[in-house]
C-alpha cells in the first residue's frame, strides 16, 4: 500500500480497504469515541419501589450502538490550492460514504481490534482558504472485536492485562472435561469443528455436536469460565474471537 509522505503524523485509520494517511490528511485530536449504553428493560412491581430487571433473562446484558468520531484536516500540499484540496476532498467522502452495511475500522490506536463501522450521518465541511476541515461519524457495534481468534500461540502479540492464555482445541477419546474462558464482556458463540460426532455437556445443557463445522446459537460462552464435558472420540474445536467494549 502507498502511503503518501506529506502525512505529518503517519497516524490514522484503516476502512474500506485504505488507510487515511493515503489520502495525505490528518486526524485532528481530540478524536470523539463513544462508549455503548447498557439497554435495561424495567418492569415496574405493584407495591414496590425496586423494579424488576429483566435485562439478563437470556445470559446476556444488551448494549446500544456507540459512535466514533474524527476530524480531518485536508489540503493538497504539492498544490496548496482550492482545486486541489477539492480532489482530495471528493475522494475522501467516496472512499468513507461507499460501503453497503457496516465494515472493519481499525484505528492505529490498538490495532489488533476492530469496529464495525458504517458512517450513517452527513459529513460536515468547514472550509478555509486552502485547506478544510471534515468531521465524519462512524456508527460502530458497541463492541471491539479481536483480529486474533482466541488460544492463538502469537506470542509477541499477547496482552499480560487483557489476554488469557488458553487451549481451545482438544483431542478427545471417550470422554474429557475442559475450561473455556471468555474474557470479553459479551457471551461468545463459538464455531465448533469437530472431526467426528461430540455430546456437549454444560451445565443443564447438552448438545450434539455432528462432524464438520458446526455454529448453534443455543451454546454460547458466558463471560468468564465455562467448564463442558466433551462425550466423543476425535479432535474438536472452538472458534470465536474476544469482543471488548
């Protein structure tokens, strides 16, 4: 990828398959991240000054959408003219508007997470002789999602703070019991690959599991340790990647 050299700062982000300093602007700080609200479901209880949480009926507390926002300074450093700083502009809003649904964003900031991402709000424009300002709002899922899946051996990008090292990948004959960590704070749905047929035991739960790659929205990982006993002959494993706020 070519990055132009007239980036001041080399910091950006990547979207839609380009990094912003190829455009040549910069990000302006501050930078606006939003955060995700938590979204309760109350229920008020007749006679009773405490109301009902039902929030985590289904194991999992609901979060709304969070926004994230930058400014960009744009001008055209080779031209230092309007006509130039207009190019760049016209392809700046085109490579941000032209995506169908939300995509990977990844800031420079911790890039071994992602967002997706859609800007959904107008871009606003505050122009100056021969440069401008543009301000874009990306509209996220309230949740950061690792590149890594999780039990990856890389180790020079293991985080001692946010990581946990773990297997995920067991090799079964008759029967076994393991622990699967979810240290993000969503529950996880796990891909599971199994080379022959498993029973899954977690809890009250049980779950066949047929060979081949199997996704079943009724196993999920709960936030911190999940102990399963896995009934088979064979090797199986879970595949999911850790989301943060």
């Amino acid at each position: 990828m070519n990055i132009e050299s007239n980036n001041r700062f080399g910091y950006g982000f990547w979207f839609n398959g380009h990094h912003s300093t190829e455009f040549g602007v910069d990000v302006i700080e501050p930078k606006e991240l939003g955060f995700p609200a938590k979204i309760k479901q109350l229920v008020e209880i007749p006679f009773s000054n405490i109301p009902l949480d039902l929030s985590y009926m289904y194991q999992d507390q609901q979060y709304g959408e969070r926004t994230f926002k930058w400014t960009l300074l744009v001008r055209d450093r080779s031209r230092m003219d309007k006509e130039g700083m207009y190019v760049i502009w016209t392809k700046l809003v085109n490579w941000l508007e032209n995506t169908q649904g939300k995509t990977k964003l990844k800031d420079d900031v911790m890039s071994d997470y992602y967002y997706l991402a859609e800007i959904q709000t107008a871009t606003s424009w505050e122009e100056f002789r021969y440069h401008g300002k543009m301000t874009i709002e990306f509209q996220c899922y309230p949740f950061r999602i690792h590149e890594a899946l999780e039990g990856n051996d890389i180790w020079d990008d293991f985080n001692f703070e946010l990581d946990v090292a773990q297997e995920t990948k067991f090799d079964v004959s008759g029967s076994k019991s393991v622990m699967l960590f979810n240290v993000g704070t969503p529950v996880a749905s796990p891909t599971i690959v199994a080379s022959a047929p498993f029973t899954l035991k977690m809890g009250n739960q049980t779950v066949t599991v047929p060979a081949g790659t199997f996704d079943s929205p009724d196993f999920v990982l709960a936030n911190g340790i999940n102990q399963i006993v896995i009934n088979g002959i064979g090797t199986i494993e879970f595949q999911w990647h850790k989301e943060l706020i």
